[in-house]
C-alpha cells in the first residue's frame, strides 16, 4: 500500500490518472443514486395514483404509507410462500409417481 501511495505522489501522471479514475466512479456511484430515487419516486406516484383511481384513502403521512406499504409487501410474501410451497408439493409428487412406476 505504501508503495502504491509512494508511486502515486512521486510520478504526477499517475496521480492524475488515479484522480481521474475517482471522479468516473464516484460519478458513476451518484448516477446511479439518482437514478434509483427517480425510481422510488416513480413507484409513489403510481401507488398514489393507484390509490385515487380505486377509490382508496390516499395516506396523508409517511407513517400512513410506511404501514400500508408493509401490509402489502405482508399480503405478497404470504401469496409467493402459498404459491412455491403448492408448486413444491406437485413437482414432490411428479417426481414420487415417476419413482414408484
């Protein structure tokens, strides 16, 4: 490592090379930063919209949406575990008739 850093401040161009390839990644760090908050904000506004056109309360407070976005995520969970445990039990079964022929 002290080597590296030795390298780094005795040559400039590599020093700026390595500032150079910094900036690319924090740049690139940021950018995908932004674009992930765009996302989140995307994703509310088609809940809220979502809210409006069903005729639902839209919630006033974060805490509101906080705990509508839990039982929703809940009700999702439960219907994936249903969903692969019945998908489970019929490929168990296949295979279990294939063994026994």
């Amino acid at each position: 490592m002290e080597q590296i850093i030795n390298t780094l401040t005795s040559n400039p161009i590599y020093l700026v090379i390595a500032v150079i390839l910094s900036l690319i990644i924090i740049f690139g760090v940021i950018k995908r930063l932004i674009k992930l908050v765009l996302l989140v904000a995307a994703i509310f506004v088609l809940y809220v919209a979502y809210m409006m056109w069903t005729g639902q309360d839209v919630p006033d407070t974060f805490e509101d949406v906080k705990k509508s976005a839990q039982e929703s995520v809940e009700k999702g969970t439960d219907w994936i575990k249903k969903t692969v445990e019945k998908k489970a039990a019929e490929k168990v079964d296949q295979i279990t008739k294939e063994i026994l022929e």
